[in-house]
C-alpha cells in the first residue's frame, strides 16, 4: 500500500514538475498529434490490436483535458495507422464503434470543460449511427469557447489540396474571383481548416519520422516533435516535454 502511495505520490510530483516548467504565456496556439502506435501496443503485450484502440482512445480524453488546462486553443488529432486499407474487418467494425463510446462517455466531460468537437474530413465514409453520434456532439459542443477538439477523419492533405485547386478554378472560371487574387491567405480559405490556423507544433508518436500527407500546407512553419512512445503509452508528461521543447526552440527564433 505504502509502496503504491509512494508510486502515485512520485508520478503526481512528476507531472507537477513538468507541467510548472511550461510558460504559460507561450503555450502553443495549435498542437497537432499523429497518433500512431496502438497496434504495436497491444502486439508487446500480447493483447488483441483492439485492446490498443481502445486504451488509445483514452489517451485522447486525457490529453484533451490537459491541453484544454494548459490554454491549448486548438488539438487537432489523427488516427494514423499504416494498416488502416489491411484492417480485419473486425477491427474495422471494433473501430467504428469507439467514436459512439467516446462521445457518450466523454459529452459530459466536454461540456463541463467548454471542449468544442470539430471534424475535418468527410463524415460520409461513416456508417450511420456513427456520422449521427458525431454530428450530435459537434452541434451539442459549438458553443464551447474554450480548447477545440479537431479530428481528422479519413483525411489525406494531397485530396484537400487538390480539392482547394478544384474550387478555386471554378470560382475563377465562373468569375466569383480573378487570378490576381490567389494568394496564401485565399488558398487556405478553400482548406478543410479554413477557420483554423496554422499548427505551431506537430507531434507524431511510436518512431515514425513521417508526415504521411497529414496537413501538408498547414505544417509549412510548424516545429515538429517525434517520439518513440507509443500512443497509448502517452501521456500528460509527453505532452509537457514537447511543448518545453517547443517553447525553448522559440526562445532561439526570437533572436537571430
Ligand atoms: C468526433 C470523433 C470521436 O469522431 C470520430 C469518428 C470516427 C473515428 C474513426 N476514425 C476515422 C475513420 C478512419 N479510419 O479514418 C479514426 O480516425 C480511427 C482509426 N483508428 N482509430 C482508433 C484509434 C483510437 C485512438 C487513437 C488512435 C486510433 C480511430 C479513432 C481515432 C480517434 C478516436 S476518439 C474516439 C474514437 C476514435 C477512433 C474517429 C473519431
């Protein structure tokens, strides 16, 4: 019992310690997270793959709630696995259970902390009862002001431009804007993030060194943090050390 006390008591101090070593002044604006690892989770401990969807979903409610304490503005999260078109099908239909599970159980919790939950993607490729329980917490969450939770939901960066260059040469072609007018800011208006900016910090868990073509554009400046830990081993103490990380590498682009 002392033994265990002694434990939490360590791990609370450490998290303290951690999370007092940030300037909350310079907090990152926009912390964008490929959550990568789960199924590699589960294989070291000999559990199902789904076992590590499921603990990796609650990493998400947990740095939810930290980056809303610590004044994140906006997480923007993605769910990268190199199996995704590979998946079982049971995997596949243990997944699309999760967003219904984690909404119902977390709604509560989100409103209390003033979490607003956005997607960026196409709901379409959702089966039904899981789009509706989405679209019920998007619309149940809008009015929250404080951290905005942004999922990226079968999303890929190179569709997203390409689908900018669409719409952009229909507006040119029906006059709505002339070619004088395409500029940066224009561009990313015709973004799935249009109203969102730019991350400041991208994160990636489980030792890819990878962008797979998540937010190409929108990571043009963004500092990016790479760690072996795998996503359902993450936790608020990660979280903690890369916006240090950030914050220190900052201080160097203040100077010259
Ligand atoms: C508003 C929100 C709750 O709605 C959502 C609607 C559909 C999805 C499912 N999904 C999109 C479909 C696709 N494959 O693109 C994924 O991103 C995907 C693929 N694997 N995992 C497991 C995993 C879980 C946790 C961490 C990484 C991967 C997930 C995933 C991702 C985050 C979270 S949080 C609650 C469930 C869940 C599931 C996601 C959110």
């Amino acid at each position: 019992m002392l033994e265990m006390f002694t434990k939490w008591r360590a791990n609370k101090k450490r998290s303290d310690i951690e999370h007092n070593s940030i300037d909350a002044t310079r907090v990152p604006n926009h912390v964008a997270i490929i959550m990568d690892g789960n199924g590699r989770w589960a294989k070291k401990r000999n559990l199902p793959r789904i076992a590590g969807h499921g603990e990796g979903m609650k990493v998400v409610k947990k740095v939810a709630k930290y980056s809303n304490k610590i004044g994140v503005k906006v997480l923007t999260v993605y769910a990268f696995s190199t199996e995704n078109w590979k998946r079982p099908k049971t995997e596949i239909d243990f997944i699309m259970k999760l967003p219904e599970q984690f909404l119902t159980s977390f709604l509560p919790e989100l409103m209390e902390e003033e979490i607003q939950v956005r997607v960026i993607g196409d709901l379409n490729h959702l089966p039904n009862h899981t789009r509706q329980a989405v679209e019920k917490a998007v619309e149940q969450t809008k009015n929250n002001k404080r951290l905005i939770l942004n999922f990226a939901l079968n999303y890929g960066s190179r569709v997203e431009i390409l689908n900018a260059v669409k719409g952009i040469s229909d507006d040119v072609k029906n006059n709505n804007i002339a070619l004088e007018d395409i500029n940066e800011e224009l561009f990313s208006n015709y973004l799935l993030t249009k109203d969102i900016a730019d991350p400041d910090l991208l994160i990636r868990t489980s030792g890819e060194l990878r962008i797979s073509n998540f937010l190409m554009w929108q990571i043009a400046y963004s500092e990016l943090w790479f760690t072996d830990v795998l996503w359902p081993d993450f936790d608020e103490e990660h979280l903690a050390k890369a916006i240090q990380d950030y914050q220190q590498r900052k201080r160097r682009f203040g100077g010259l």
